[in-house]
C-alpha cells in the first residue's frame, strides 16, 4: 500500500507535540511536526491549564503537517492525560478556567467524600482507586465552593474531548477517559448517575460515551482553511494516554494475563490487561483501578509518582544554579551507594513539594532513617524506591490475576533510562522488555489507522509496532540485595 499519515496529537503534563504517523502496511514511522511546552499556570492562587495557548500550538503543528503530507494524511486525533476537564456552557465559553489536578483545593477532599458516601461504595460505582484529584472530588470540591458553576455548566468534557470538539465540532467524551473520572460504571457501561447524584452533583452535563476508534467527523471548515489541512477524518483514538500506551505494548500475547505494562513518564502506571473490570473486595484493598482500554478491555493497575521525583529534583538542582541533563542524573545516581536510604514514592509530601530533595531528605528524617545528603544519594534514594514500589504493585496485580506475571514490558519516555529499567527488573526478579519510547503517538495514530482499515486488530497492531522498533531486554540481578531492601521498604509504608 501507499504510505499513509494519521496525525497524532500528544499532550503530556510537561510537553506536547503534534507528530505524523506513517504507515505503509508493514511498519509504522514517527515524524515530530511541532514539540511545545505544558504546564501549570498560577492565577489567583490557583492552577490552571492554558487550553487556548495548546490550541494555537496544535494548530501550528497542523500547518506544518499539511506543508509537508497534505495530500496524503487521512485522520487526526488528539490523547492527553486523564482526570481533568472542561465545563462549556450554551455558547462553546469556558464557565471556568480549567483547573489544574495539582491544585491545592483538593487536599483533604477523600476524607470528605467518605462521609458522604463510603469509600467502598464508590469503588462498586466506579472501579478508580483513591486519588484526590480524581474528577469525581475535583467536582464535589467545585460544588462546596463555587456551585453555581456546575449549574451554569452545558457540557463537560475531558481535555482531549474538548480539543477533538476543536477539531471537529462534535461533544461527546471517549471511553478510556471517561472511566478515569470515578463516575463511570465499568459493569453498567454508564456514567454512574446514582453516585453523582448522592454527591448531589449535576448530571445534565454528561455527555455520550463513545469508544476508541470513533469517527467523529470531518475536520471543521474553519480549521482546515486556518491549517491548509483537507476536510480529514477526526478520529477518537484512546484518548487517555496510558490507554494509547497500552495498545502499543509489543507484546505476543494479547488476551493474556502474564505479562505486565509499565507506561512510564511524569506518572508511572503499572498494570495489566483484563477483558472485565475486577471490582471486589480484594482490589479495593490494594486500591487498585479499573481504566477503559480499546476493544472494551481494562487497564487494570495502579497510578504510581513515577520520574516526576527526578523532574522535580532537576529543578531543585536548576534553581540553585546546577543544571544537569537526565543521563547525567543517572550517572550520579549510578555512582552513589546503593539503598542508603528508601521513600515512599506516592507519600502526599511529594505530591507537590516546594522542594523535592528537601521532602525526601524529610521523609528519610522522619522514618528514622540516615539522610541522604549528597545529589547522587538522593537520585538513587528515589530510583530504587520507585523500583521497590513496582515490586509491592505487581505483587498485588499477581494476586488478583490468579496466575504470575513472567514479564514487564516498559513503554514511554521512561523506557529509554537504562538506570531504572535495570533496577526494575532486579526489585521485580522479573525480565524487563523496554520499548517502544513514543508508545502514546504510536497507538494513537494505529487505532486511526484501524479505523481507515489499513489493519484490522489489536493484535496486528502490535506485530507492526514489534518489527518497526529496536527493543532491549533487561535481567535480574543480586537477588538478595533486593530482598533485603524490599523488607526495610515495606517497613516505611503507612
């Protein structure tokens, strides 16, 4: 066949990117059009997304896609990080500016939610574990400060949901990020109106769920003057980015439950891949969560702080006038002694610290551990807690699955540090498969390229991404070093 582009939207929590994917039947090849910067915007003491300025660097991509595979692109589709959303109202205006997951107005807000419906109730309705930013409580706190808002609200739509109505005109919210709200019913295949309603939150803003693969339409009129694009297809792919990650997983053993994902970036998220949402009482307990993924499958895993400890000490480091780039960190955190010190990862004091060498130093002080004093100390102080922490998750995944998990296939930009990929595998005694790093792209615009039908399954779809990238695999190593490290780990958990 021809060689064909589907265009891939790809918007992380720091960066984002507009890339062409190009398929000629057998293998899939990424070119980037536009890289650009995210990230949180102080206004008024709050945290908010620009989505306008994302809008206008979208469609900046989108001019250099038509000056260069104009004629030949097919489809464009837009996938973003999950949780956070859009309220329109009658006239497409924003009630309010976006909030940001990482604003301070959810602190504390689980422990209010409890006392209004329990906590195990909700996980029945929704299958999400406990994440305070969840856009369940991100609603429930709009509704104890700013009502109103909800009220006034038309539509609400995810962040990619309301980028693919840019595109396209069209308001519904896709599967996979649908379920990451905590009021979608992974059994019912619905909102999940009886919670919100128990929350006393609206739901006339709810609108149709549709599944990865949806074409919503042709690009508008108005955009494909302002781009020089043709009237293209736009196409829901899995539009949270894990559940794009996922399809890209280059494994042969699709339907089955022995190996493991490991999408890894700002937010590790670990899990497998189930053909029914498991809500019952065991995974409440190790509160784990139930995301849509394409094909009507589930991601079932577990959110992890992932190498946003590295980001944030980067730019500690930065800020007092030392700037190191990632593989110099790694080095640094080679060289320095193993296990010194251990954290707890997914602590709240790292959630958002003002500084993170400083909130590990602290949390080593305060588990009456030795403090990591020197920068290599505390990198490696936080790679070997986050492998250690992969461990106590996959544990817990083997234990709902039935069966063990023989391998961990490691996606995303996290994929190209060799550092953790290797401590990986030694915490977990498991082989670690690293690759493809663009997992997110690549599945995006393959699940487009299903829907033109230029290949017809989940299956195919990984062959192809199997034989177009270079992966390294990665064994386990001193074994009892591990285990010894892993005991004192859990000893530091709540």
């Amino acid at each position: 066949m021809a060689e064909e582009c589907y265009l891939g939207v790809d918007l992380g929590a720091s960066s984002g990117r507009v890339m062409a994917g190009l398929f000629d039947g057998k293998k899939i090849s990424l070119k980037e059009l536009h890289r650009f910067p995210n990230g949180a915007i102080n206004l008024g003491e709050t945290l908010r997304w620009d989505l306008l300025g994302l809008w206008s660097e979208i469609l900046h991509g989108m001019k250099r896609a038509s000056e260069t595979y104009k004629d030949s692109i097919r489809s464009i589709g837009v996938d973003t990080w999950g949780v956070d959303y859009v309220l329109m109202s009658d006239n497409d205006d924003f009630v309010s500016q976006p909030w940001h997951y990482r604003d301070e107005r959810n602190r504390g807000i689980i422990e209010k939610a409890d006392k209004i419906v329990p906590k195990r109730e909700i996980f029945q309705e929704s299958g999400l574990q406990f994440l305070e930013f969840n856009t369940l409580f991100q609603l429930l706190a709009t509704k104890q400060t700013t009502p109103e808002i909800l009220e006034q609200a038309k539509t609400l739509l995810m962040i990619p949901d309301f980028f693919n109505w840019c595109l396209s005109g069209k308001r519904v919210v896709e599967f996979t990020n649908a379920t990451t709200t905590q009021f979608y019913h992974p059994a019912k295949s619905e909102w999940s109106y009886d919670l919100l309603n128990r929350f006393d939150i609206p739901t006339h803003f709810l609108p149709e769920v549709v599944m990865p693969g949806t074409e919503l339409g042709p690009l508008r009129k108005s955009v494909s003057d302002q781009t020089g694009l043709n009237r293209i297809s736009v196409v829901a792919p899995a539009t949270h980015d894990t559940g794009s990650a996922v399809v890209s997983v280059p494994t042969t053993q699709t339907g089955s439950s022995n190996w493991a994902y490991l999408s890894s970036g700002t937010w590790s998220l670990m899990g497998i891949e189930v053909n029914q949402a498991v809500v019952n009482d065991q995974a409440f307990e190790l509160n784990v969560t139930n995301e849509g993924g394409i094909d009507g499958t589930f991601r079932l895993l577990k959110n992890i702080a992932g190498l946003w400890l590295i980001q944030e000490c980067k730019r500690s480091f930065e800020k007092n006038g030392k700037s190191y780039d990632y593989s110099q960190l790694a080095k640094m955190a080679e060289s320095a002694k193993p296990f010194f010190a251990l954290i707890d990862p997914d602590d709240p004091s790292f959630l958002t610290p003002l500084d993170m060498p400083v909130a590990i130093q602290e949390f080593c002080r305060k588990t009456g551990q030795t403090v990591p004093e020197e920068e290599g100390q505390i990198l490696r102080c936080a790679f070997e807690s986050l492998a250690l922490k992969y461990r106590q998750v996959l544990n817990g995944l083997e234990k709902l699955a039935g069966n063990k998990i023989d391998v961990i296939h490691i996606v995303g930009g996290g994929s190209q540090n060799r550092l953790l990929n290797q401590l990986t595998s030694n915490a977990c005694a498991k082989m670690v498969i690293a690759g493809p790093m663009e997992a997110t792209v690549l599945g995006n615009v393959m699940v487009q390229a299903r829907t033109a039908g230029a290949i017809s399954s989940l299956a195919d779809i990984r062959e192809v991404i199997r034989n177009s990238y270079d992966l390294e695999e990665f064994q386990p190593v001193d074994q009892q070093g591990w285990e010894d490290a892993f005991g004192r780990f859990l000893q530091i958990l709540p």
